[in-house]
C-alpha cells in the first residue's frame, strides 16, 4: 500500500503524536561531568590501538564484562510496567493499556524468543583515573586510564560520532539507586502515554494501522527503543564508587537523517575476540577526520614501572601524531 493511499487526516494526527515522542526523546537530561573530562580504563593493547587508529570502539551492552548489567535494566523496567498494570483503571479496549501490555511481552518472554538482539553499543567511562577498582579489573596484564576531553553541550558536540551513519550517540550518566531508576522510567512512560493519550490520537493511529512510518508496529518499537536507551545505565549500587557514565550508540529511529541511504551502505559491525568470546563492536571516529581524539591525559596503572611506562607513551603519542597530552602514573603502591 502507498503512503498516499492512507488516510491523510488520520496521518497528519498521527504525524503530531510522533512530534511530541520526538520532542520528548530530544528533551531527556543530558548531564556533563564537573570536571570537563571523564576517564576511559584500557589494557596495553586496547591503549595501542586507541592511540594508532584514532578511535575508539564501543561493545555490545549484551557482551559486557558483566553480562548481568543489561538484564539488571530490563528488571527494572518490567517491574515499572507491572507496577503501571496493576494501578491501571484503564478499560480493556484501551490503546495506552494495550501497548503496555505489550511492551510488558516485548521486555519479558519475547526477548528472550528474538533470534536478533536490538543493537546497543557502550563505550564505558569513570569519573576518577586512578581507581583501585579498575587498576584491579584491568591490571593483570597492564591497565592506562585515558581523560576524554567532555563539552559542557555534551549531547551534540561530544568530538567523535559513530562510525555507522544510520547510528546516533549520547553521553549518560549511570544511576545506582533503584528509586532513581524506577523514577526515571515511571517518568519517561508517563510522558509518552501522555502524548498518546488523545482519543483522537488513537482514532488516527488505529485508521493508520499498518503504516510504515507512523503505524503502531514502528511506534511500539521506537517506545521500547527510548525505554531500553534509559535502562542501559542502570546499574547496581554496589558499582556505584565506579561513578560510570556511558556512551551509548544506538540505530537512530527517531532522528533518521539525510545521511541514510535506505540500507545500500552495510553497517559496519566489527568483532574482537575475549576469552574465547566473539564481541560485536562499533566504532567511534573523530567527528573530523583530520583531527584527533579528543584525549587530554593518559595514566599508567600502579603496577607498571612509572619512568619507562610514560616514556613509551610519550613516544607512541608523538608517532601517532597526537600533542599536548599529559601522561602520567599511578601514585597506588597496592599490589594487585
């Protein structure tokens, strides 16, 4: 059926609807560290690479050192949409009860019968660089801490983009407290509901029905989409001395842009290797291609010798052609 062919009224209520999701998407708390520069914790190798390729790789959330992380978000959220259901007094036929109802399958038995998990990648970062948390985590074989230059406007100027142009990427900061969490969904629900709420609304996206781009099967994913962009940086509070912030690089629903090309270009997915683990990744390349990374500092970890260490850095930096950057090492004198 063409787009023309739809009721263009209905269309048009619809298209508004999708407006204010927009909006809403594009108007979520972006926070930026005080200190302007958060802090990437790498072995030699991934430290090597960073430096020769000027760029940085983001992993799949679904393949994280702790793979528990992703499934501890989506708890969350299934317990706000339980939560949401039960108080409900909505009548059966409701439209706003019918898409949480199935978000609610989206998030639970369905996710685990989808033979292809959404893509979401994460670049991970600390507030601190010299976490005797980390330098244990990554310290076996040599860990770097590497500062990233933040701009205080970090959700449009972040000085890399993904690699994938039908990719977008945001800066987020980990919230540990389960209050804030639920609080943080409970909010973001909410206020789509609220968008969708209009009878006239339903009317129009229920005429529409099977549209590609404004029908209910693209609208329940591009909800679940906004949702899942929340709960990859959830956390539990036991991490929370690592004071995380991420950046998460997801396919752009709502943002689609001129750069697409209606799929002609593959996306470039990548894999590394990590004990005996095949790990998806994308990357993230300077935003001009001329330029560096912004990387302002770079710090060895406690258990490599400190005067040689920085020498080799210096020298990988000045032959990669990157200036201006501070090395240093640890002051930790704690065996690992």
């Amino acid at each position: 059926m063409l787009l023309s062919e739809y009721d263009q009224s209905a269309v048009k209520l619809a298209s508004k609807a999708w407006g204010q999701i927009f909006e809403l998407n594009l108007k979520r708390e972006v926070a930026s560290p005080k200190s302007g520069l958060l802090y990437h914790y790498t072995v030699v190798e991934g430290l090597k690479g960073i430096i020769e390729r000027n760029e940085l790789w983001a992993s799949s959330a679904y393949f994280l050192n702790d793979s528990a992380e992703i499934i501890y978000g989506y708890g969350v959220l299934k317990d706000v949409l339980d939560a949401w259901l039960a108080k409900s007094r909505r009548p059966e036929e409701s439209f706003t009860l019918g898409l949480v109802r199935d978000l609610r399958k989206w998030f639970g038995e369905d996710l685990l019968e989808r033979h292809v998990i959404d893509p979401i990648y994460l670049a991970c970062f600390c507030e601190d660089d010299n976490l005797l948390s980390q330098w244990r985590t990554y310290g076996q074989s040599g860990a770097y801490s590497l500062g990233f230059r933040v701009p205080a406007d970090a959700f449009s100027n972040q000085g890399f983009k993904p690699e994938p142009n039908t990719y977008t990427s945001r800066w987020i900061q980990v919230e540990y407290e389960r209050k804030g969490q639920i609080s943080k969904c409970s909010a973001c629900l909410e206020q789509v509901l609220n968008a969708l709420d209009a009878p006239e609304v339903v009317e129009a996206i229920r005429t529409i029905g099977d549209h590609p781009i404004l029908g209910y099967s693209k609208l329940l994913r591009t909800v679940g989409d906004i949702l899942v962009e929340e709960i990859v940086g959830f956390k539990h509070e036991a991490f929370s001395v690592e004071k995380e912030w991420r950046i998460v690089v997801r396919r752009r629903e709502l943002t689609k842009q001129g750069t697409d090309d209606d799929g002609k270009t593959p996306t470039p997915i990548y894999f590394r290797s990590s004990n005996g683990s095949l790990i998806p990744y994308v990357k993230l390349i300077p935003i001009d291609h001329l330029k560096k990374l912004p990387i302002a500092c770079i710090r060895s970890g406690p258990t490599l010798e400190k005067t040689t260490t920085v020498m080799a850095i210096c020298m990988l930096l000045e032959k990669s052609g990157f200036s201006g950057v501070r090395v240093r090492g640890s002051d930790i004198t704690v065996r690992l």
